[in-house]
C-alpha cells in the first residue's frame, strides 16, 4: 500500500516541479520531457530494486552514476542543473521508500519548497552576471569597473578579464553585477503593466483617444493648399515668346 501513496506521490511532485515551477518560470519544452523522463525511470529501478538488501546502497550509487552523465545536447544553465537533480532526487526518494512514511513525503515536499523559493524572481532580483566586450582594451581595474558601471548601470561586485585583444583593441570581462533599485523596481512594473497597456494601446486611435474596439480607423486629414501670403511677391507666370 506504501509503494502506491509513494508511487503517486512522486508522480504529484514532478507534476508540481516541472510544470507549476519550472515550464512556468523558464518555458524550455524540451526540459519538461527529461525531466518527466528520468524521474518516472528513476523510481521505476529504485521501486524494483528497493526490495533486495542493498536497496540503499544501489539506490546511492544510481544517483552517484545518474549525476556524473554529461548531457551534450545543448548546454544547461545553473538552475536547469538544480531542476534536474531535483527530479533525479523525487524519483530516488519514492523509489527507496524511507520509513516511515510521513519522513519520505516531508523530504519530497522539502525539495519542492526549495526550488520554489530559491528559484523565485523575486529572491535577489538585482543580482546579475554577465558577458561583457568591451570596445577599448582596459587593463586597469578601476577604470575597467567604471566604465562597466556606466555601461551596465549598476554596482559590479566582481569583474574578470577574459580577454584582453590590444590588436583590436577589445576586452572581455566576466561581470557579476547588481543593477540599481530605481531599475529593478522599474523592470518589474513594465513586467506588470506590460499586457494592460498593449490592450489599452490597442483600443485607441492613432492620437491616442479611445474608440470602440473594431472601429475603423479615420483616414488622415489632406493638408490644405498653401496659399502665397501678400508679403511674399507672386511670381510672374512665364508665357511663350512674342505673346505679351
């Protein structure tokens, strides 16, 4: 009876990880099939193999051997990495069926709240890292942080030279940055805003004044002839020769 809660359980988790948090905040589809993949084949090897004395250690060593696969289809980013782990994790736990019960379902639960707090927007959202080619070679530090600053319009913690091209007078630097308060705050009502104002800008005319929807738009005005003003001389009209 254990096996089922658990085997469901898990199922519910990487329900929640892949497609609440993950698809959600990143929308990379192809990750959502990897991540259901190994999960569901994770505790379906642990599930199998929970029954023979050394449950724990092979499920142990599936994960050391599941961990160290290198996945050259296409990079993956740092967070990807955690939300890869964190379904090999779901599938090990259901699969070993820790007893008691309670403890097996509060460990997938921990690792669901994890993810969810420490993958939100809004935890340190002014911390940023980034590569930055620069269009002078600059091999001092403070004049290399100040023009990153100004640049980036933030505070750079942290800034290492990649390259330094005298020939081509070009630098690389790896930059791990805050931006400033003004800009996030700024960022996250645009964010907010962004799908009202696309709409409201929809309902209005080309001056800016509401009109029902499916209104036709109203042709623009001809502009009038321009009439010469008495100050300005008229020009005589030239005529054919020997007509006066």
């Amino acid at each position: 009876m254990n096996t089922i809660i658990l085997i469901a359980a898990d199922l519910a988790a990487i329900t929640v990880l892949t497609f609440a948090l993950y698809l959600r905040r990143h929308r990379r589809r192809d990750l959502v099939v990897s991540y259901l993949g190994m999960n569901v084949g994770v505790l379906a090897v642990a599930t199998a193999l929970s029954g023979s004395a050394a449950g724990i250690g092979l499920g142990l060593g599936l994960f050391g051997v599941l961990s160290i696969i290198r996945l050259r289809s296409t990079e993956l980013a740092q967070h990807e990495v955690a939300y890869y782990f964190s379904a090999l994790a779901l599938g090990l736990i259901a699969g070993i069926g820790v007893e008691p019960l309670w403890l097996t379902l509060s460990l997938m639960g921990m690792v669901l709240l994890v993810m969810f707090v420490g993958d939100n927007p809004r935890v340190l959202p002014a911390y940023r890292h980034q590569t930055v080619v620069l269009d002078r070679a600059i091999n001092n530090e403070h004049e290399l942080h100040a023009r990153l600053e100004e640049v980036l319009d933030g505070t750079v913690h942290s800034a290492t030279i990649q390259e330094l091209d005298l020939v081509n007078d070009k630098t690389i630097v790896d930059v791990r940055y805050a931006v400033r308060s003004s800009r996030v705050s700024q960022t996250h009502a645009d964010s907010q805003g962004h799908a009202v104002s696309h709409d409201h800008a929809a309902s209005q005319g080309p001056l800016g004044f509401d009109q029902p929807a499916g209104a036709l738009t109203p042709a623009p005005e001809e502009l009038p002839a321009t009439q010469p003003s008495a100050s300005q001389p008229q020009q005589p009209v030239p005529t054919s020769a020997g007509v006066s």
